[in-house]
C-alpha cells in the first residue's frame, strides 16, 4: 500500500474533479471559501516541482440557481441550460481570481460526449489541452450543458473526468466530493469502515454503494464515482476517492479515501470516449461470420456480414453491433445514414462499387472507429 501511495505523489500530470457539493451551499451560489481552500491546494501542488493539473469542475448550474431566483436544482434541461449559462461565467471568474493570487492563468473548456466520439473533434480537444498545459496554464473543464442534448451529455463529470484524464495521458485521477471514500456500508451509521484500496472490481463486489449525496445539488454519487475510477483504472491510471476537505494530503500520497489501483493498459484514447461516452443513434445486426471477424479477428464490418438495421442515423454517429440474439458486442461510427444501409446488406464491396459507384466500395465500420464490448 505504502509503494502505491508514493506513486501517487509521484503523478506528474494529474486531473482533479470536484463536485458541486464541495463549491456551493445547499441553496446554490458558489462559496469563495471553498473555492479559495481547493485554489490553495492546487496552486500548492503545481508549485516548486514539474506538475501539470487539470481541474475538472462541477458548480456551474448549482451557481446560476441563485441569480435567476431558482430554489431547487431544476429537473428539466432548458432550465439547467439556462442556469448552467450564468452559472458558468460566475465559476470560471470565481477561479480565475483565485487562481491569479498565485499567477497562475485559468482556461476554460467546454466539452460535449459528442465532441469526444468524432475523430477530427477529439484530436482538437486532446490539442488545445496539451497546449495549455505547455504553456503554463490550469484547464478547468466542464460539460457544456448549455448546448448538450439528453443525447450526448455525459450525465455526471465524474465520467467526464474519467474520460479527460486518459484524454491527456494523466498519471492520477483524484475524485473530490463530500465524502471521504468508498465505505464497507453507509458511512453515517456505526460500525462501517473505509475501504483503503481497491485491487479490482472483486474487491468492491459485495459492497453495496450508495448513490445520493448529502448536499442535494449535484448530479452524481458514489455510484457514478466508483464507475469513473473503474473506467480510469481500466484505463491504466491510478485513482483516488476521497473528500475536498483531504485533498492535500491525497495529492501528496497519504493515507486518505479509497485508492484505485490500475487495472488495464492505455488504449487509444478515442475508442475509450467510444465505449463510456457516446449514445448509440441504432443498432446493426450482424450474422455470425461478422460477429466472430469483429470480436475475435478485430476486423472492420463489411456490407456482406450485416444482416438487419435499426434506428435512423447519420453517417458518423455511433451505432450498436448486434448479433443474431440482439446481444450488443461492438459500437463504431458508422459510415452510412440508415436509409442507405438496406441497399448495402448481404452484399460484397466489388458488387457495390459495380453497381452504385467506388463510394460504397468501403467498410461500413471501419476497424479504427470500432470498439468491442466485453461481457
């Protein structure tokens, strides 16, 4: 446990998340206290030695609650939007003011799940975070819930965060919240303990995890958080779980919250985005020769192996792969819209060319555009 830890205060990039629970007050509108206090800690951690960090915040509709004269986090999204909207200028001007009693210059970046699965607009993302880092600046990232649809939001940024740290090949993910780490049962009654570390899924299997949390102005809980560190980890990075109020001593490796061990390799960066992030706008089916090429062989999908279609998408939205059961066992952008799909069923890439012109002579899922899905 000791080397784990040590690793962790060893991390040179490092992407930190904070709910809206650890920003706010309950009746919403940003605390200057707590922002301040988490400033403080990560100007220290950035400071006299070569660490880079990438803050990915919460705050932004619990912040515009206030001001527009909501009382409650609204349920619908034209009224988060509109809060998010207010609440956004509020909170990147709360950090940049923070921030700048360190010198330390603030960027903001807005993302969508949508912006994230598409290949041109993932490469500009993974840039413009890059850069900013090599200039010296702290990204603060949020979701972008003034323009995202139920379809391509990412529902909580303990995801996101989860997403953005393999985005920028970060060697630790540190999840800040109201509470101090996953607990063997609820942590408010006597009895229970925290759960130190965490080797794989197995070892929180009989755990049951709780999903509200206390302050009531966020979208996560535990759930969503535990699910983040299992995609980061799985991911190869190193995770920890731990409350805002410990998160100077997480980033120097002491023994606070739950520690996440690294469970997976790195993969490329996109297909993560692709399997945690996107929504499937409809679903091939696929006959049982494609489905063992795509699985086993890891080979792209030809015309030849599609056996049925469903929904109506575009060309270069993500799709579900099927098989014959209605078993989901791959996602990948497509290349066609649906309505051209059932031209292209059953049949070979020369006989399309022939017939329809060297446009169709081509994968309708490329094997770089596609990830599997294990059980």
């Amino acid at each position: 446990m000791a080397g784990a830890r040590q690793t962790v205060g060893e991390a040179r990039r490092i992407v930190v998340k904070v709910g809206s629970s650890s920003l706010t007050t309950a009746a919403g509108g940003l605390d200057a206290d707590r922002v301040d206090a988490l400033v403080d800690v990560l100007a220290k951690t950035r400071s006299g030695r070569e660490r880079e960090v990438v803050l990915v915040s919460s705050g932004a509709i619990a912040a515009g609650l206030a001001p527009l004269g909501l009382r409650r986090r609204p349920r619908d999204l034209a009224r988060q939007q509109a809060a998010a909207s207010v609440g956004q200028g509020l909170l990147v001007a709360r950090y940049t003011a923070s921030f700048a009693r360190y010198g330390v210059r603030v960027g903001q970046v807005l993302l969508t799940s949508d912006d994230m699965s598409r290949r041109a607009h993932h490469r500009n993302a993974s840039r413009t975070l890059d850069k900013l880092l090599a200039m010296g600046a702290l990204p603060v990232v949020n979701e972008n819930d003034t323009v995202a649809t139920d379809e391509i939001r990412f529902g909580d940024n303990d995801r996101l965060a989860a997403l953005v740290a393999h985005l920028v090949r970060a060697d630790l993910l540190v999840l800040l919240s109201d509470v101090d780490g996953v607990y063997d049962g609820d942590p408010s009654r006597p009895g229970t303990s925290r759960i130190a570390e965490v080797s794989g899924p197995e070892d929180l299997a009989h755990v049951e995890i709780g999903s509200a949390g206390r302050a009531g102005v966020g979208t996560g809980g535990m759930v969503t958080k535990v699910e983040a560190a299992r995609i980061a980890a799985a991911a190869g990075i190193q995770v920890v779980l731990t409350s805002a109020v410990h998160a100077a001593e997480a980033l120097a490796g002491g023994d606070t919250g739950t520690y996440f061990h690294p469970t997976g390799r790195r993969s490329a960066d996109r297909l993560l985005w692709l399997q945690h992030a996107s929504t499937p706008q409809g679903s091939l089916t696929l006959d049982d020769g494609a489905v063992r090429a795509v699985v086993e062989g890891r080979k792209s999908l030809l015309p030849a192996g599609i056996a049925g279609v469903e929904g109506d998408f575009s060309a270069g939205d993500p799709v579900e792969l099927r098989d014959r059961e209605g078993r989901a066992v791959a996602r990948g952008l497509v290349n066609f819209d649906a309505k051209e799909i059932p031209l292209l069923v059953g049949r070979s890439t020369r006989e399309l060319a022939r017939e329809l012109g060297p446009g169709y002579e081509r994968e309708v899922v490329h094997r770089d555009d596609l990830v599997v899905l294990h059980p």
